[in-house]
C-alpha cells in the first residue's frame, strides 16, 4: 500500500495534468491541485517506530474556519511510486484529521495577498510513525511547536 495525501502546488505547463489546474485567489497563482505526497510506497523498507515527518502549508482568509480537515490516504495502486494525482479508483481514506486553531490563532502569522486581503498560512508538520500492525499521525503547529492532533490507523486490506 501506498499512503499519504493530497496537494497542490504551483502549476507548471507541460509537466502537469491541465484538468487540474485552478486559480488560487489566495496566492494569486494557478494551482495543481488532486497531486499526491505519498508518506511511503507500496514496498518501501521500514524499521518499527520509524517517523517520518512531512512540512505542509494551508492559507485560510483572516475571519475563515480555522478548522482544517485533513485525509490520510491509502492506495492499492499498482504502480511503485504511487498514482500522481488523486485516483477515486484505487485511493481511500484511513484517517481524517480535523484540527481546530481557533484557539490558537493569535499565533498564527497573516499575510496580505496582492488582492489586498488578509490570510493565514498555516504551516504544519504531519509525522506518520509506522508500526507492524499500525501508522500513528501526529499533527504539529510549526509556529507553536505544539501537537494538535494525534491518530492511529490499523493497516487494511482492499
């Protein structure tokens, strides 16, 4: 199996899938988004309590949810890397992720886009520490350093 989750990133001509690309209104930049980071591939050697950490971002708009959801995904695709892009045929959730930083949120840094509006880019870790039996995710706030959430997924069979 493989597991992880999606992205988006700056969209690049000729090396992305056009049907991906969205205008964020945020960055003021087209987006590729259903991309997939993929925390280990199908196959990958593991040692037992092994954590493997991964930096990501989200911009919320100042006065939005601070409530950010997350998926966990596992994909039974057959290829060794992984599927590229999100693929509703081979890719399921195993663990969601809804973390409030409302509380929070006078930690947070704001920005102004070039619209002239105020977001928050939430920068945070998610650190999956594989089990033989299990992935424990960990969600940290890199601003604060603290944990925000923390879940355990069994390994499935599809």
């Amino acid at each position: 199996m493989h597991y992880g989750l999606q992205v988006s990133q700056s969209f690049e001509e000729g090396v992305h899938d056009p049907t991906k690309k969205v205008w964020d209104e945020i960055e003021d930049e087209y987006k590729c988004e259903e991309l997939m980071t993929w925390f280990v591939v199908k196959g990958q050697d593991l040692s037992e309590n092994e954590k493997v950490p991964y930096s990501f971002y989200r911009n919320v708009r100042v006065g939005g949810s601070l409530k950010i959801k997350e998926d966990m995904l596992a994909s039974h695709h057959d290829s060794a890397e992984g599927p590229r892009y999100y693929d509703r045929s081979t890719c399921r959730t195993h663990v969601m992720f809804t973390v409030d930083l409302s509380k929070v949120s006078s930690n947070l840094q704001k920005f102004r886009g070039k619209n002239g509006k105020d977001y928050y880019k939430i920068q945070f870790q998610i650190q999956a520490t594989f089990r033989s039996a299990e992935i424990e995710y960990e969600w940290t706030l890199k601003e604060t350093g603290e944990l925000h959430g923390k879940a355990k997924a069994r390994y499935v069979a599809y």
